[in-house]
C-alpha cells in the first residue's frame, strides 16, 4: 500500500528548514514534496506510462532544463537524471514503452531523451517556440506530434530530420492532446480543430470554441469502453468547457462551467478570476482535475456535474498537474505562471512539485 498523503513525516517535516512560521502555505495541503525541484517557473509534467516497472515523473522548466525523479511507494522521491535545452521547456511527455521522454522548447526544437543511456537529441525543428510535443503510436506507424507558436503541426519519424507530415494551423498553438486515435489542437483566436490518426493524421473537424476567452489547456476524456469520446478546454477566465465529438444530444450533453474564481461561483460580488492552466483526467475513474492561477486544485466530476474536492490556497499560481498511470497519485508544481507580467514575478520565490494520495478523493460522487 502506498503512502501518498498519508505519513506525516512528508511534506509537514522538514519545511522549517525554509523559514516556516504559521503564516508559511507553500504546502497547505501537507502533501509530499519533490526533492531537488527546479529553479525556475515550471512549466509541465509527465509521469511515466504503465509499461514502465514503478513511477517516474518529468517536469520541464523556465530554467532551460528537464528533471527526472523516481517516485517510490513510500513517496521518497530520488533525483535520476537531468537534461538542458537552450530555452525554456513549455512539454514533456513519454513514449509508449517508457524508454524515452520528448520534450518541446521556446529554442524552437523539440528533443528526444533516451533514459537508459542518457542522451539527448533534437528530433524536430521549428520556425518559433514549440509549445506542445505528444507520442502518437498507431498500429502502422509511431511518431512525434509537435505544435508551435509558427502556425503549424508538425508530425516526426525520430529517425528522420525531416517531418512525415506537416499541417498549417489557423493561428499559433496554445495547447494539445493526444489519445489514440484523436488529437485535439487549441490555437489563439480560440481556435480548436479536432484530428483524426488512423491510417494517417488528417483534420477531422474544426469546432467553434464553447468559450469566449483564450485557450489555455485541453485534455481528452475516454468513454466506459476507454474510447476517446470528447475533451476538457480551459481557458483565462477561469471556466472549463466539457465537450463531446459526437454527442447524442449536443446542447444538452456539451457544457461549460466556472472554477479557480474568488468569493465562491454562487455570489454577485465581484470576482477575481484566474486562469486554469492545467486539466488532467483521472486514469481509472474519469474524473478530473484542474489547476489554476489562483493556487488552488480542484477535483471535479463531469458526468455527475459536481464538484469533489478543493484544496486550500497555495502562496503561488499551480502551472501544471498530472497523475501517474494507475491514478494512485496526483502530481501538482507551485511555481509562477506569469499570469500578472513581469512586476509579480519574485526570483526568490522557490517553486515546488507537490504529490497527493489521488485514489479516494477523485472517486465518482453517488455510484452506488
């Protein structure tokens, strides 16, 4: 049985060492802190997939680099390896068999880390910063997805310096997923176009967006037969859109709603929103998470349209959230977003990867 959440001896031990006073909420919610986390904003996470024995997270960073720790059951976790683009790190994600890591970069490549013997090298070029990277592995072919700020997705053989396939977007690459065999890309001026990768990738279906401010993050959810079936946008202005590809009923199964916002989402006084920067559903019970500017996390259930969980308010934005791949844990990094420009922005202030115990509190609400 694992420990995430649980012992007392993480995440509350040891945080005097960083001037911890009873005002101090780094940590609110008492979970387990990552050792050695980087030394600037970060900007992604990735746990390894279940082909890999035990778990292994990812984070890319604002200081160039891409950070590995093993994550071990008691939830110690163990600094592995380290590598460095030349600009900030904006994704990161895994292969299907865990041997290596694809990470994307404001220096206008995106890399492949092989794991095992710690190498590292560019496998896709662009003409501006490349904002999201993603593993496609299909029955004929397996290859890298990368988008970028250049108005186009680009579709790589690692093998090759050239790509297999390129796209134009209407507009610069905000955000993506993947799940075999849908993609979905969210560009500027709301954006959203749906892919299909059987055989080979095409455009499927452009989509008027459900939300009337700037894409933030998308993720994809999959049906009771693990089929992807539709997908979760966010936006800057703290709402959520829950949209199906190809619903029974569009107007009453499609539907947005309102998170990561002051005084609560029932009230007439004014409210400070907040971007969300960051969805991720749960592995098992396809509930989902949310992250926002406002330094909380949220755990949601969207077939119930309820809410399961909010934490208390960090001291700093959360910029990204993953779980692993049994749903057991919930990884969140506390870290600036740049959300209110440069003048907030305090170098002094460390930024941390947070891990929960996720396998009770995302549990559908009522399932009988």
């Amino acid at each position: 049985m694992s420990l995430f959440g649980t012992t007392s001896g993480f995440g509350t031990s040891g945080t005097s060492m960083f001037g911890s006073t009873s005002t101090d909420n780094h940590n609110p919610m008492k979970d387990i802190e990552v050792t050695s986390s980087p030394d600037d904003s970060i900007g992604c996470l990735s746990f390894s997939p279940p082909t890999l024995p035990g778990n292994f997270l990812i984070a890319g960073s604002w200081a160039n680099d891409v950070r590995c720790w093993e994550v071990q059951d008691s939830g110690q976790t163990i600094p592995k390896a380290q590598q460095m683009h030349t600009g900030p790190v904006l994704d990161v994600c895994w292969s299907d068999d865990g041997s290596k890591v694809f990470t994307a970069s404001c220096d206008k490549t995106a890399k492949m880390w092989d794991l095992n013997s710690n190498q590292a090298i560019q496998i896709a070029q662009h003409d501006a910063p490349v904002k999201t990277v993603h593993w496609i592995k299909a029955p004929n072919y397996s290859c890298v997805m990368t988008g970028s700020w250049d108005k186009t997705l680009k579709f790589w053989d690692t093998r090759s310096s050239n790509p297999m396939m390129v796209l134009q977007l209407p507009e610069r690459c905000y955000c993506a997923d993947v799940i075999y065999p849908m993609a979905v890309v969210a560009t500027a001026e709301r954006g959203l176009i749906v892919y299909q990768l059987e055989n080979q990738p095409s455009e499927f279906r452009r989509i008027e967006s459900p939300l009337k401010h700037q894409h933030r993050c998308v993720a994809i959810f999959k049906d009771k037969q693990n089929k992807p079936t539709g997908f979760a946008l966010g936006s800057i202005e703290g709402r959520v859109a829950i949209h199906y590809i190809n619903p029974p009923n569009p107007a009453k199964d499609n539907f947005t709603f309102k998170c990561h916002r002051s005084n609560g989402t029932n009230t007439s006084a004014p409210q400070d929103i907040y971007a969300v920067n960051g969805i991720a559903f749960h592995p098992v019970h396809g509930t989902l998470a949310t992250v926002g500017s406002d330094g909380r996390f949220s755990f949601w259930d969207k077939d119930a349209r309820t809410k399961l969980k909010t934490s208390e308010q960090l001291d700093q934005p959360i910029a990204a959230c993953c779980f692993n791949h049994n749903g057991n844990i919930f990884a969140y990094a506390s870290s600036y977003d740049w959300s209110k420009g440069h003048e907030f922005y305090n170098p002094q202030k460390k930024n941390y990867i947070f891990l929960r115990n996720a396998a009770e509190e995302l549990k559908p609400r009522n399932k009988k």
